[in-house]
C-alpha cells in the first residue's frame, strides 16, 4: 500500500482484502471517539483553548510517548463523566439515523468507556486531531498514540468482531495501524474538512450526489446482469442497460423504505417497461437465492421525483429507441448521426409490459425481430438523410483546413 499524490489517503483498492475488516473497525473506532457518527459530520479547526490546554500539560522537551504510556497505564478506573459520556454517546447515537451510528449503538458500553476513559487519562479534553495541522505536530501525535492505545484495548477483546471481520493479529502491527488512521484523518476527513470550511454545506451535498451515482451504478450493474442471465439473443438489447447514463439514480424515503426514482427526460416507454420487468425478475431472483429468507426488494411506488442534473444525462452508444421517437426527433443532425447505425433494441411498449410478453422476442434473430417488430418501430425516428450527412461531412472538412 502507498499513500496517493492526494497526501495520506489511500484508495480503498488498494488496500488488501484481508486487512479490510481492520480498516473498517479503525474508522469506526475513530468517528466514536471524535462523536462524529454521520458521513456529513466532518472536522473543525481546533479552537485556541483547546491546543492552549494541551500545551499547558505538554511541552515540545518533554518525552510524551513515554508519558503518554505512562498515564495510560495507570490503572485509573472508569471515573462518573465517562460513564456519563457513554450514557449520551448512546443516546446520540440511537437517536442518529446512518449506518455509522448503528454500528457506534453495538460497541459495548464497557468499551465505549475504556476508550472515553483512555482520552481523559492521557489529559484530553476531547479527542479532537488537528487535520488542517502537521500530522507530526506534538498535538496530532499525541492524539495519534492515544489512538493506537485504545484501539489495540478494545479491539483484542473483541469490541468490533461482531460488526466487522477483524483479523485480530493485524492489530499488533502498529505500522498499519497508523498508516491506516493517518490515511483516515488526515487523507479522508482532512480532505472532507477543507471542502465544508470553504463551502459549507459542501459535504452533504456531494454524499447525496455519490450516493446517486452508486445507486444509478448498482441499477446498470445488476439489469445488465439480469439480460444475460435471461438470455437475451440479440445485442442491441444488452446495449440497452450497457451505460450507467441509461439509467436514472433514486432515493430512499427514510421514513418508509421506498425506493422513489428519479424521471429520465428522453428515455422511451418501452424501455421503462422493459426496465420494470428486469427489476422484478431480479428480485424473484434474489429472493429465491436468500438462504435464510432475509432478502427483500424494495419497495418502489409508482410516483416519480422530478429530473435532476444526474437523470438528465444522456448515454452516447445506445440503440435509436433507447430515446423516444419525440425526443430522438428533436435532436440536432450530428446527434442523431452518432446514434443511426445503432439499431433498433426493443418492440413498442405493448410489447414489454409483462415477462410472458417478453419472452415472445426475446430469442430472435436481429433479422427476424425486426422483420416482426423493428421495422416498424425505425419508421417512427427520423433518421438523417443522405444530403444532410454529407452536408455534416462537408462542414467538417471544411473545420478541418
């Protein structure tokens, strides 16, 4: 593993499988004792008072790994305000609807205050890194070794192995301890708190954005898969669902569960419908293959969000009828050009609205299909004419002197 050009941060690919558990438990370990338990909780610069009181108990001759060591070792038990913070901590964050928080409500209270405990021996008001500062700073590595402390504590008595893969000798390797919470600090959070200090507000809106992104991804990755696995013949069909851009993004109601997608300008009805029929025999197919009945789909009402800049991008290798004809239409000359020669991928929509109505086409031959369906369904674009192409051919050449 390398830190990237970005400084400290390193890319999740690069990190090897079997010390992903780790790095997932670290994370965990740090957000808790930062009390940052959402993806939109970043840092803030450090005030005045609190680096005034961490330099009043330290000073840069002093050997404060070794003191450090030592105040950790103390045997100091749990004092009343850190069961105090454990008590708020969970109440926080059971009151705190992310992924973060409910993995935070399963750390077990007697950790929670090892770890709470371990900041206030070692002279802390908070565990608060510096991430706009040095990471070799006397402040930083003083929170940097506390880290390490309470995270070998904890995590060799099994705090995270229930909510992550932990591969506990990892955990002796301090080396890759500290790569990974400099990578997370400093690269990740430090990267997050420069962008929400600049733009406030920032933050939740790129998380929301990312998250569109994966979901749009997911939809292309698992329709994609679904025509495959039905054995769809032709190809034309497959470059149907082939680009993230053919698909729109949703989002999940947090209150129901429902999953409301996104409208997709431009995207023709039968596309929609077949769409709807690969979701559904995707989760028939999901729930089948659920060994302890514990999948379910989601569910999707009909109601549809209004576009966003995400939905309203439009993929470039796509069939004719992935548009539809009042939109393909209405494209410039060179648009429709770039996308003539891509054949025709589905019937008309009366065609796509069940599975039984699918299965009807859906191993012909691209001569036979369009014979029986495409032919006709190609009458209803308008395609660019010989003299128009040549005109686009002539202009270029012209560009191009």
């Amino acid at each position: 593993m390398s830190a990237t050009q970005k400084g400290w941060k390193i890319s999740r690919k690069n990190v090897p499988e079997h010390t992903r558990g780790l790095q997932d438990a670290l994370h965990l370990h740090v957000r808790i004792l930062m009390r940052r338990l959402t993806a939109q909780s970043v840092p803030t610069p450090i005030p005045p008072t609190v680096k005034a009181s961490f330099e009043a108990r330290f000073s840069p001759t002093d050997d404060v790994t070794a003191r450090l060591d030592d105040l950790l070792s103390q045997a100091v038990p749990p004092a009343n305000t850190a069961f105090r913070e454990v008590t708020d901590f969970l109440n926080t964050a059971r009151g705190t609807q992310s992924q973060i928080s409910n993995c935070a409500a399963r750390v077990a209270e007697h950790h929670l205050s090892a770890m709470f405990n371990a900041v206030s021996n070692a002279g802390l008001i908070s565990f608060a890194p510096d991430v706009f500062g040095n990471a070799d700073s006397l402040y930083n590595l003083a929170h940097e070794h506390v880290f390490v402390h309470s995270f070998r504590a904890v995590g060799l008595l099994f705090a995270y192995s229930t909510i992550f893969q932990v591969n506990l000798a990892l955990i002796h390797d301090e080396h890759l301890l500290r790569r990974f919470y400099r990578s997370f600090v400093f690269g990740h959070l430090g990267e997050q708190a420069r962008i929400e200090n600049r733009r406030p507000g920032q933050v939740a809106i790129n998380i929301v954005k990312n998250n569109q992104t994966r979901r749009r991804d997911d939809l292309k990755r698992y329709r994609g898969n679904q025509i495959i696995d039905d054995g769809f013949r032709r190809a034309a069909v497959k470059a149907v669902a082939a680009e993230p851009e053919c698909h729109s993004e949703d989002e999940e109601d947090p209150n129901t569960g429902q999953r409301v997608a996104h409208r997709k300008p431009g995207r023709d009805g039968a596309v929609n419908k077949f769409f709807h029929a690969l979701t559904q025999r995707r989760d028939a197919t999901m729930v089948r293959k659920s060994r302890r009945g514990t999948w379910h789909p989601h569910a999707r009402p009909p109601q549809r969000l209004p576009a966003t800049d995400l939905s309203r991008a439009v993929p470039t290798n796509v069939p004719i009828d992935y548009f539809s004809p009042a939109f393909f239409n209405d494209m410039t000359v060179r648009e429709r050009a770039s996308y003539m020669n891509n054949g025709i991928a589905l019937p008309t929509e009366e065609h796509c609205e069940t599975w039984e109505a699918i299965q009807k086409w859906k191993g012909l031959s691209d001569a036979v299909f369009m014979q029986k369906y495409g032919t006709a369904k190609l009458a209803l674009y308008n395609l660019p004419t010989l003299e128009e192409l040549e005109r686009l051919d002539a202009d270029d050449t012209m560009d191009s002197d």
